[in-house]
C-alpha cells in the first residue's frame, strides 16, 4: 500500500520522471521486481489452497448442522466457527494481495505511459511552435497579397462598371438627339 500510495501522490513532472526512470531502468529494481513476481506466483498458490480449506471447512459446518452435533459440544462449535474464520480470512487477504499486485503493476505501466506521452506531447509542441510560427507567417502574407488583389479586381470592376453606365447615357443622350433631329421615333428603346 505504501508502493501504491508513492505511485499516485502527487510530484511535479521532473521528480516523477526521474523516479519513474529509475524503477523501470535500474537493474537492482528489475531483480527485485523479479524476486516479487515469484513471491506473488506463491501467494496466488495459498489463494488457491485457503479457497479449497474455506469450502472444506463450510461444507463441515453444514454438515455438522444437518446431523445435529453441534449443538451438543460447545467446544466442537467454537473450534469450527474458528477454522472458518482462519479459512475466510486467508482468502481474503491472499486475494486482496493479489488484486493489489494487479493494481500495483497497472498503475505503474499507466504511469509510465504517462510520462511518455507527455514528454512525446512537449516534443510536438516546441517543433509544432516554432515551425508553427513561420508557416503561420507566410498564410498572412498570402492572405494579404489575395486580399489585395481582391480589391484591386472590384475596384478595377467598379471603374467598369461607371464607364458602362456612363456610355449608357452617353448613347441615349446620342440616340436622342439624333431621333430629334431626323424625326424618326425607335421604339427599342424604353423609357
């Protein structure tokens, strides 16, 4: 519980990296990681065994109910009451033992994936940033240099625009003197 509670407690990024890469680089922790593995496959073994004495142990108690018996001996009560209790409790404590090595290894490996990635995500940032900063850079510039064309192409269509309609006027103010000085009226022209 005290590995665990090291694990989880809260260090700043540089102190959990150092002592993350020291779990998982040193060569004394690797031997011991081992010599804990081994205890663990014996502790899985006693799971395995205090499970079969609970059940042995239980089936004796209602056995021992459906003849009768024990209600007569308060001796015999107390001692099968114990070895029950015995037997529950070493299955609960080699089980717990268990889970916890399960935990233990997960939250280690979680750790360490954690680590990495945000090492990996500092990595990306400070290229990103920099390269970031550049292209970013050059899109203002296109930008700028599209929206100046933009602008130049509608004020170049505005200045065509006013010649046409001033051509417009022009023709019609043509067209209608030449009408009035020939005398002849055409009707395509609407006013």
């Amino acid at each position: 519980m005290v590995t665990f509670c090291v694990l989880v407690f809260p260090l700043p990024h540089t102190v959990r990296k150092k002592l993350f890469r020291f779990f998982s680089q040193s060569p004394t922790i690797a031997k011991l990681a081992y010599g804990v593995k081994i205890a663990f496959i014996f502790v899985a073994i006693l799971f395995v065994d205090a499970v079969q004495r609970m059940w042995r142990v239980t089936a004796e108690v209602d056995l021992a109910k459906s003849s009768g018996t024990m209600a007569q001996d308060v001796r015999g009560e107390t001692n099968i009451a114990a070895r029950k209790f015995y037997a529950q409790r070493n299955t609960y404590l080699t089980g717990f033992c268990l889970f916890l090595s399960l935990v233990l290894t997960r939250t280690f490996y979680i750790l360490l994936d954690l680590i990495h990635t945000q090492e990996e995500y500092a990595k990306l940032k400070n290229s990103t940033g920099k390269s970031a900063g550049a292209d970013q850079t050059k899109e203002i510039e296109e930008l700028k240099k599209k929206l100046a064309a933009a602008e130049a192409k509608a004020k170049d269509y505005d200045i065509v625009k006013k010649q046409a309609e001033q051509n417009a006027k022009e023709y019609d103010r043509l067209a209608t003197e030449y009408n009035q000085k020939t005398g002849s009226i055409s009707d395509k022209r609407k006013d």
